[in-house]
C-alpha cells in the first residue's frame, strides 16, 4: 500500500525531512549516484527525445509522458523527469523511501506520484506507461526474466525501457564491489552481489526474452583524473545501460 | 489508475522567474540574457533605477572587451547596438617606460594579424554598453527588471531562495546570483568571507581627444609609479587608465583640469599631437579581492562579487563575462537534464571551472604589477631583457595576443561564438 502524505504524522514529517536531506546530499551516503546522475540524465533525456521525437531545449520538453520510475528512492530520477514536464510515478519496494521522496518533491514544488509497491504488482494491475526507468535494479532482483517482463508489460506498445546494470567481469568486480564497496566505501558492504551481475550479451538476451526489442547501449565510464562520469558508445566493461521498445 | 496528487507540505512560493540576480551592472543584465535566451525565466534586481544608469552622457568610462566577450556578446544579441560605437583594438605595444627618460628600447608588439580570428578586442565606452543592456533587458519578455530597490535580506532554504527587498517586497525563485560587486551584499549576507589585499595605488581614468589618429593601436607604459594605458576609442579619442602610488594620485586628483593635463603630459609623450581632457575624470584606488567560494546552497556569485582583480590588463570585465558565459552554460545544461538548477552540485560545476581560473588571473596581474611597477634597476634589466625575448619568439607573441583576446583555457560556448 502506498502511504499518501496527507496521512503522515506529523511528527514523523522532521524525520523524513532529515531523511531526504541525506538522500540528497552530494558528498553524503548517495554520493555515487549523485555523481553518475548527469551522466544517467544525459542518456535517458537523449533517448527519451528520440523516442518521442521531443526538443530538448524546448520548455517542459516531457509533457504529454506518462514515465515510471522503478526504484525510485530519494526520486533522484523522478524528480528531473517532473521537471522537465512528465508525469511522473515513482514506485519503491522500500516503504520508508516514499514519505522521504515525498517531502522533497514537496520542498522542490513538484508533483510526483510516489507509491510503495514493485513493478510485478503495479504491471497486475494493468497501469502503462510511455517510458519505464530502470535503473540499477535489475542486479538486485532474484527474477530478472519475470521482472523485465513486468516491465514490459508496464509499458504501452511503442513504449521505450531504460535499464541499466553493472557488468559480470574481474574488472566490475574490482570496481564495483573490491573499489566502491570495500575500498572507497562509496556503498555498504554487500549492497552488490558479484554473481547476479548481467553481461550485455546475456541482458539483451533476456530483454527479447522478456519481449521488448533492444535498441542502443552504452557504457557508463568512470575517469579518476576529472572524478565524474561520461557516456562510453564502446567501453561497456562495468556499468552499462540499455534502450528497448516494446513493439508496437 | 491514477493515485490522487500528493498534498504539498511545505508551502513553496511560486515565482515567474527561477533566476534572480542582484545587481544591474555589466554582468547581471549579461547572464539574464545569456539564461532568457535558452528559455530560462529571470529577474534582475538592481539597487541603482534605471534612469540614472540610461541617461548618462559621455563620462570617460569604457572597456576594453576581448575578443572572446565580444562574441559572448554577439551571442547573446547584444552586438548589434554596441558595433558602431566600439573600437576595434589592431595593434598592443608594451613599453618599459621610465619618466623623464622616454621608453625603454625593447617593447612587445602584438598584432592581431598574427592571430587569425580578429582583432584582440574592441573598446566600447561604458554608457553605450549600459545602454545597450537596458534596451535588450526591456524588450526581452522573460527578463523581469526591478530597479531603484536595494536587497535588505536574503535567504537560501529547501528548494527556495528569497530576496526581500527595501520597499518591502520578497521575490524568490530557485537560485539567487550575486553580480553585485566587490563589496556584494550577497556574499556578505551569505557569510562568504573574502581574501584580499590592498596595493599603495590608485588608477587615475580619464578620456581624451587628441589631434592625430591612433590607428587602432593600445600602448601600455610600464612606469615606475604603475602602468598607464592608452586604449583607443571611437575617432580621435583614448581612453586612459594611469596608476600612481595613492599619495601622488590623491594630488594630481586635486588638480584642476589644466594642473592635471600637466602632468599627464610628459608621461603621455606628443605621438599622438595636442591633448585635450573629454569627460570627468575618476580615481579608483586599486585592490584585490577574492571571495573565499563562488558559491553556496542556491546562490553564485560571478564578477567582482567572486573576483576583483587588478584592473591593470582590463581583464576585470573580460572575466566576468567569462563567469557568466560559463554559469550560463552549466546552468543550462543541468536544466535541459531535468536537474535543480540550485542544488549545490550543479553550482559546484561553476565553481571547478572558474575558480582555478581567476585566482590564477588575480595572481598573475599581481606578479606582473609588482614587477613592472619597480625602479630596482636589476629587475629592470631582466624584464627588458624578457619583453625582448618574447617579442622576438613569434610562439611567445602569439600566445600573449591569444591570452589578451581571452581566447585560451576551457573556453565556455558562448564566448567560442556557438550557442549553448
């Protein structure tokens, strides 16, 4: 069940706020999304403008889009989707994540339909979307194949899925769970399970499975000399992510 | 099915413009266009009202734009009003002068055909760039100007900045820009401390009218006391920017007009034939200032609110362009992501990228000064020798004539004459 604002204590309301407040914070515990997030942005604003032929530099370039994001958090995502004009519903299977993503989209003056609930429960229920954000989920599902074809469901024909993952390789494995794990302590010990990362091959195999059909990827490439991230057409060897439809 | 729309909690105002800027100098009303252009809603708070600034007559004052700010300026659509009243800077000549001796042999010559993108900059007197400015402001819809209103209070919280202003007044939107100078009020009121230092010198500035023509040529005298530029402006004028040691700048100030063009002269020379004084003449006494950071939780200060530096190469405006050129840019692609345009990560872009930049500048025009402004005769010598030196390496020459364009370093789209 979804926990609407409006009934929230009260007096839970300054907590959440503490709450959101370390959500967002740069150099606090999210700090390496916040740092992949632009990088994230770059490539979901660019495919979701191709997709639906939308102008970038235009106002509220997004309105018209129905976009779900999966695993939304704080809503480090949904919150830019709003922004740019969708109509955003951002589901989390974490319960005390929603009131949190609540009150900041509340302090951004955004309206965003958070709710607690997963991407099985929410395709049941026959809701769709033009665009399904799924990002850094998929590693973390015991079901990959049932879970995309949730997604996919969730999506209108046409519509436009964006997944991404982190590699199965020794390089991701000293970069994602030796390095962000246990050397910069970027992410708690054991948020990452090295086996149930996907290579690219074997997620595109399960997007058809799943049936949508995969139509870019690309890599997400960290630099240690400028310390931010950059899109990689090439370098897919740690993170990644994926574009597919769900035919028409 | 839709769930209902949560309730808002918190109460956020709601404002037409998501950028407010205080200040309405040079740089303010630059970066409200640079943002109005991509779409972005702004205001602009300036303490002065704009008659005061619109009516000025011909005062002396003007600036020597590099080329890089001229493009920004073109950019921004601003040009077309500025081009026929600007004068296109062909030729530097830098000369180790010494009163009463006449210049040193060696002198650097820099001149834009050895560059190929133009001429080095324009110079382009201060009430036609105001003018300008207050014209594009007025005639552009997503630029809202509130002039003749000081700010009396400001604060910075979840999701919002405000502004509340003298008559009363709270204006907020979602990022609050400081253009308001080297004693800004915004970095003040943010508790942004500021590095300094003052120098025992004071710029005497002043415009003339002269009987020959000075073909597009800026000299520079590197005197003992300071420097003392000659900028050439629109016809038979120059511009003059003339350092003295504070005590001797606090007498020739006192001067009346004949007293001051007598001692103007023998340091000026007869190259350009018969002065005469055109305009009022200023004093500025000269100094450093650096704001300890650029920015805060929703806010950034850009200009001398971040940088004041020693106005000896003209480089004080050039740089603030520079900052809003950059701020524009960083500003407009975290809006195009869907980002806030406030949160402290997206201004954490400016700052990397300006902050190095200018307290690089602000070091440089430091040394430079301390080392022309000198009468050690060992320094003397060895700076001779280094003019002539650069001078004679063509690789050297053109580096500097680059630098004095502004065209070196990470340059930000609007001044490489693209669009963001």
């Amino acid at each position: 069940m979804q926990a609407p604002l409006n009934t929230v204590d009260p007096t839970e309301i300054a907590k959440f706020e503490a709450m959101a407040a370390e959500w967002w914070d740069p150099n606090g515990k999210f700090k390496p999304l916040h740092m992949l997030n632009p990088c994230r942005l770059d490539y979901i604003t660019t495919q979701i403008a191709g997709e639906y032929e939308r102008d970038l530099m235009a106002q509220a370039p997004f309105k018209g889009l129905r976009i779900l994001d999966i695993g939304c958090g704080g809503g480090l995502l949904a919150e830019p989707m709003a922004r740019l004009g969708a109509k955003v519903v951002g589901a989390d299977a974490a319960e005390r994540n929603i009131p949190v993503a609540q009150v900041h989209a509340a302090q951004s003056g955004l309206a965003i339909d958070y709710r607690h609930t997963t991407a099985e429960a929410l395709a049941e229920s026959g809701e769709q979307f033009d665009v399904v954000l799924n990002m850094e989920v998929v590693e973390h599902v015991a079901d990959p194949l049932g879970y995309l074809s949730a997604c996919k469901t969730l999506l209108k024909p046409g519509g436009l899925h964006i997944c991404s993952t982190i590699n199965r390789n020794s390089k991701s494995y000293m970069m994602a769970i030796i390095g962000a794990e246990v050397v910069m302590r970027w992410l708690p010990k054991g948020t990452h399970e090295w086996s149930k990362f996907i290579t690219p091959e074997e997620l595109y195999d399960l997007l058809g499975q799943a049936g949508l059909t995969p139509v870019d990827r690309k890599g997400f490439v960290f630099n240690p000399i400028t310390w931010s991230w950059s899109l990689s057409p090439r370098d897919l060897s740690v993170n990644y992510v994926t574009a597919s439809v769900r035919p028409a | 099915m839709d769930n209902p729309a949560p309730r808002p909690i918190v109460q956020v105002m709601t404002t037409p413009s998501d950028i407010l800027i205080v200040g309405g100098g040079l740089n303010g009303p630059a970066l409200a266009l640079a943002l109005a252009q991509t779409g972005q809603p702004v205001t602009v708070i300036d303490a002065l009202p704009s008659e005061t600034r619109a009516d000025a007559g011909f005062d002396g004052r003007a600036y020597a734009l590099a080329l890089a700010s001229q493009r920004l300026l073109a950019a921004v659509g601003l040009w077309e009003a500025v081009e026929d009243h600007a004068q296109p800077m062909l030729e530097i000549k830098v000369t180790d002068g010494h009163a009463g001796r006449g210049p040193s042999p060696f002198f650097l010559h820099f001149d834009h055909a050895e560059i190929e993108e133009g001429p080095m900059g324009y110079m382009v007197e201060d009430r036609h760039l105001r003018r300008a400015f207050l014209n594009a402001m007025a005639e552009n819809p997503r630029i809202t100007l509130v002039d003749g209103q000081r700010v009396v209070a400001q604060e910075t919280g979840a999701g919002v900045a405000s502004v509340t202003l003298a008559d009363g007044r709270e204006v907020s939107g979602r990022l609050l820009v400081g253009s308001d100078g080297r004693q800004s009020g915004t970095a003040t009121r943010a508790g942004i401390k500021r590095t300094g230092w003052g120098y025992d010198q004071t710029a005497l500035v002043c415009a003339l009218e002269h009987e020959k023509p000075h073909h597009g040529i800026a000299h520079q005298f590197f005197m003992p006391a300071g420097p003392l530029a000659i900028l050439p402006l629109t016809g038979n004028r120059s511009s003059i920017v003339w350092s003295e040691r504070s005590a001797e700048a606090k007498r020739i100030n006192a001067l009346d007009d004949a007293g001051y063009m007598a001692e103007l002269h023998p340091r000026f020379g007869d190259f350009l034939g018969r002065l005469t004084l055109a305009g009022q003449r200023f004093v500025y006494p000269l100094n450093l200032t650096i704001a300890n950071s650029f920015i805060a939780p929703r806010l950034a200060l850009v200009g001398d609110a971040a940088h004041g530096v020693h106005p000896i190469a003209g480089q004080g405006l050039n740089a603030g362009l520079r900052d809003v050129a950059a701020l524009a840019e960083v500003l407009t692609l975290a809006s195009r992501r869907g980002e806030d345009i406030g949160a402290i990560q997206v201004l954490e872009r400016y700052q990397q990228w300006r902050r190095f930049d200018t307290t690089t500048l602000a070091l440089a025009t430091d040394a430079f000064n301390r080392l022309f402004s000198n009468d050690n005769p060992l320094l003397r010598a060895g700076r001779d020798l280094g003019l002539g030196l650069v001078n004679a390496w063509p690789g050297a020459r053109r580096g500097f004539i680059r630098e004095a364009a502004g065209l070196t370093g990470d340059l930000p789209r609007l001044m490489q004459g693209r669009q963001i």
